[in-house]
C-alpha cells in the first residue's frame, strides 16, 4: 500500500514502534495517526502491527475514498 517509507508524520498524532531484527532495525506504525501519501492521499485512523486497521482514506482533495474496518478495505 505505501509508496513510499514516510513521506510526512505528525510526531503528536502517530506512533511508530523499531525492533530488531536478523536484517537489521525495522519499524512499524502502531496506534492512532495520519499517514500522507506522496501523491496527497492520506490516511487516518489505526494502525495495528504496521498496517490500516481502523480509518479513512482521503483523496488529495480531502474527498473519501474509502475506509478500513478491522484492517479490511471497504470502497
């Protein structure tokens, strides 16, 4: 889904978690936050283990396009 690792973050709304691993450290976005795409979507919501879990996903224009709803896509 990313196209990118981070392309813009909010340090007082997101989270991200670092473990690490045999290929070195990794992070993963976890709790509350919004996520703005490269190309102006963005999305807002949960995350849970790195993914969307519960939220909405905006075009650049601020128009929904669609949600998560347990980590499932919903258009």
């Amino acid at each position: 889904m990313f196209s990118s690792f981070l392309t813009s973050c909010d340090k007082n709304e997101e989270t991200l978690y670092r473990w690490e691993t045999s290929s070195g450290w990794e992070w993963k976005y976890y709790g509350q936050g919004t996520y703005t795409f490269s190309d102006g979507r963005k999305f807002k919501g949960k995350w849970k283990d790195g993914k969307p879990w519960n939220g909405t996903v905006y075009d650049k224009d601020g128009n929904v396009t669609s949600k998560y709803v347990n980590g499932e896509l919903h258009k």
